[in-house]
C-alpha cells in the first residue's frame, strides 16, 4: 500500500525525470541516428523529449487543484510548480523548433540540444523547490547548461564575450544566494522555507533582514531588474539568438518563481515594508527598460532592453502584495514567455534570411517576409499591452492592483510607461509596413520551424487574452494552493 501512495505522489515527477534521463542520452541518441540514418537526430530527439513532459504534465494537472502533495519537506507538487513547468516546457519547445534551422549546420548542436533540456529542467527544480538547498542546485542546473549555450559558437568573439559577462554575473548571483542560505541558516537551523516561516514569526534576527536583501540582489540579478541588469544586453545580442529567447523568456521566469517561494511566501513575517522596496525597483526598471529600449539601432538590443522594462510591470504585483497583484503578476509572467519568446525567435529567422539584426533589416519585411512580420506585429502589440492580446489584460490587472492597494503613483508609472513603449513598438512596425528598403529585393521563403512557432505564439497570444477571465481562475485557484 505505502509503496503503491508513493508510486502515486511521484508521478507528477515523471516529466523531470523523463527530462533528465533523455538529454543524458542524447549523444548516444544521436550516435544511433548517425550509424542507422546516416544523419544527426539530436534535435528531434530534444522537441519529442520536451513535447513528452509537457503533456505528461497536463495529463497530471488535474490531480492537483487544491491539493498539494509535499515531497520529503523539499519538494512541493502543487498548481505553481505545474504552472510554471508548463511555462518552461513551452518556452523550451519554441526555442527547440525554432533552433531546427537555425542550429542544422552547426557541429555542436548535440551538445545543443543536450543543455537545453537540462537547463529546462534545472527551471522546473525551481518551482518544485521549498528547501534552500535543493532550491540552489536546482539553480546552478538552470545556469550552467545556459553559459554553455551562450557560447556555443566557439569561434565568435561577440559570443564569447557575452557568455564571459553574462558567466561572471551569474557566478555572483550564484554566491551571494549561497551566503543568504547560509545565513538564514544560521539564524533558523534549518533550509526549508516552511520551517524557516514558523521560526521568523517569533523570532526576529538581524542577520535575517540582511540574509533578505541579499536574496533580493541574487534573484534581482537573474531577472535583469534595474540596477542588476548590467549582464542582459550584451549578454542577449551576443548569444544565440534562439538562447537569448530562452534566457529572457525561460530563466528570468525561473527567478520569479523562487522570489515567490522564498520572499513572498517564506519570509513575509519580518515585517519588513519590501513592498515599497518593489514599488521602487519596479518604477526605476520598467522607465529604464523603456528609455533604453527607444535608443536602440539592433532589435535583439532592443528586445534585451524591452525585457528589463517588462520586469518592473511584474514587480508591480509583487509590490502590491495582494492576492490580486500576484495574480496579476502570474498572468504576465504566462504572457511575457510567450510574447519574449516569440520575438526572439521572429529575430531569429529574420537573422538567418537577411544575416542582419539591426533595425534597418526591418524595412519593407512585410514585402520580403509577409507572415513573419504580421506575427510579430501581433507579438509587439501583445508587449506593448494592446487590446484585444494577452498583454494587455495582464497588465489591467497589474494597474488595477496597485489602484486597489492604494498605489496610485506607481498605476499612474506603470501607464505611462506602458504608453511610452508603444513608441518603438509602432517604429519597428512602421519599418516593417511603410518603410521601404534601401536594398532591390524579393520575397524570401521564410524558415518553417520559426513560421510554425510564430503563428502558434500568435493563436496564443489572442486566445489567452479573449479568455482571460478562464486563465485568472486558474490562478485563482494557484493562489489558494499557496
């Protein structure tokens, strides 16, 4: 019987293990593929490993509507940690089917194709984590795949410049989340956030308020927010381009996840006032996100810099610390990786057919690649909140928080910048439908694996937001599961 309860609380872990043990054989994977097929399977074998888990991940959801199942006190199956999961999954798969063309002709695609997935799944770890301890293996397994896919074009020097910035950033987010566990650690004698919880509500130590900012420091650096976002541009214009997809769209949400777990939920009893700590994080990352971004001549710069922005709408939820904010917050985090991700990978194919990222590739797209630019049209509008996508119902909810919780300057901030963006939103759809190329051209046959994934993002794009009233349910309903 215990044997048979157990076989039962570990299905839900059966994506992170199918995720495990496939990329750990892809080589051999792919060494059959070369002897059988006479070519390299690594990268079917990466979209049937990532398209496996997330299924199996749907096919468990059901089971966990309001009945979270704790595993070993380290562990946490519930609504958040399934949510997430498919918010990685997803993102992963648009990256790997946009990375089919892209990656075909590089000699180190099976290494490719083996970090992705692994990096996948130090994400998922994350949101399943609630002990400090595996919260930062699960993170270190997140990071490492992605310093190696940041350079895996050994011989660019714009790529490895990129990976050295963005490894040396990552190594100290990495040892200043390690000294805050250590820290509270030696305050509460224990790592699981839970127990940390109970401990802090009758005791208040010092070292615990410091232990807190240098969470926020380690996790701030993941997300890119303002002033630890120095690593994000360089980084994202150097990698990549599918990579910087995964690392705007993918691991920044990975950090919101463990900013939720750790200081939303397991360390609000310090009575510190974060909030208006968040109040002006998101006010400073969203305007120099914005500002930034309209300066910009190269679009995976100007993505890099969007990204930052699109940060500080989030933080307005965390701010706020209501349900309704965090609800919000959830709502664009779902639509920010499907939007991010999206974008990253119109940059790709317009990279691979033109050889270009700068802006001015962008005049007459419409004329050379029709369905790539109406998609990311219908991408922009999403980032810049316009109706009837799914940004702009998330980011209602946002401003209506803040209105609620009686934050009306940073409502007021978070429109206006939201206004602002619209400016180099516009500009690049301009190029794309007035302006007209210097250069004679013709159409271009678009890349098919970025087609197919633009066009899905853009169904999900409009769907989500047509049924916005459906996805806030949901999360009402991971709310209640916290």
């Amino acid at each position: 019987m215990q044997l048979e309860l157990l076989s039962l609380e570990l299905v839900p872990f059966l994506p992170i293990y199918t995720l495990a043990m496939f990329s750990i054989a892809t080589p051999a994977i792919n060494r059959i593929g070369i002897r059988i097929l006479k070519r390299e399977v690594s990268a079917g074998w990466c979209v049937f490993n990532l398209l496996f888990a997330f299924a199996m991940t749907i096919l468990v959801m059901p089971e966990y509507f309001g009945t979270p199942t704790l595993i070993g006190n380290v562990l946490k199956i519930d609504l958040f940690s399934l949510f997430f999961t498919l918010i990685f999954l997803l993102v992963a798969l648009f990256i790997s089917v946009a990375s089919l063309r892209y990656m075909h002709d590089n000699p180190n695609q099976e290494i490719y194709y083996t970090m992705l997935p692994l990096s996948t799944l130090g994400m998922i770890l994350v949101a399943f984590s609630v002990d400090l301890v595996i919260l930062y293996i699960a993170w270190e397994l997140m990071a490492i795949p992605t310093y190696v896919l940041v350079c895996i074009r050994k011989d660019d020097p714009l790529s490895n410049e990129a990976a050295m910035k963005y490894f040396i950033f990552g190594a100290i987010s990495s040892a200043i989340l390690m000294y805050a566990i250590s820290l509270i650690y030696g305050v509460a004698g224990t790592t699981r956030i839970l127990a940390i919880t109970e401990f802090l509500s009758t005791t208040v130590n010092p070292f615990a308020y410091i232990s807190l900012i240098m969470f926020v420091v380690g996790f701030g650096i993941k997300i890119a927010a303002v002033p630890f976002h120095i690593w994000a541009p360089d980084t994202y214009e150097g990698a990549p381009t599918p990579v910087s997809g995964l690392l705007a769209a993918g691991s920044k949400k990975a950090g919101f996840a463990a900013i939720i777990r750790v200081i939303i939920i397991g360390m609000p009893v310090l009575r510190v006032d974060w909030g208006f700590g968040f109040v002006i994080l998101a006010v400073v990352t969203m305007t120099y996100g914005n500002i930034a971004a309209l300066m910009q001549k190269s679009f995976t710069r100007l993505l890099a810099y969007s990204s930052i922005a699109q940060v500080g709408y989030i933080l307005i939820g965390f701010a706020t610390a209501t349900s309704l904010g965090i609800s919000g917050a959830l709502y664009h985090i779902l639509n920010h990786a499907i939007l991010k991700s999206a974008a990253f990978v119109a940059a790709t194919g317009v990279i691979m057919k033109l050889k270009s990222s700068e802006l001015e590739s962008f005049n007459g797209l419409s004329k050379q690649m029709p369905i790539t630019a109406f998609t990311l049209t219908i991408v922009l509008l999403g980032l810049a909140g316009i109706p009837p996508t799914n940004g702009f119902f998330s980011k209602l909810i946002l401003f209506t928080a803040a209105i609620d919780a009686g934050l009306i300057f940073l409502a007021v901030a978070g429109v206006l910048n939201s206004a602002f963006s619209l400016s180099y939103y516009a500009w690049i759809i301009k190029r794309m439908y007035i302006d007209e190329s210097k250069d004679e051209f013709s159409e271009i046959t678009e890349p098919l694996s970025c087609v197919f994934v633009l066009i899905t993002a853009s169904i999900l794009i409009v769907t989500i937001g047509l049924f916005s009233a459906t996805i806030l349910d949901f999360i009402a309903a991971i709310i209640q599961t916290l």
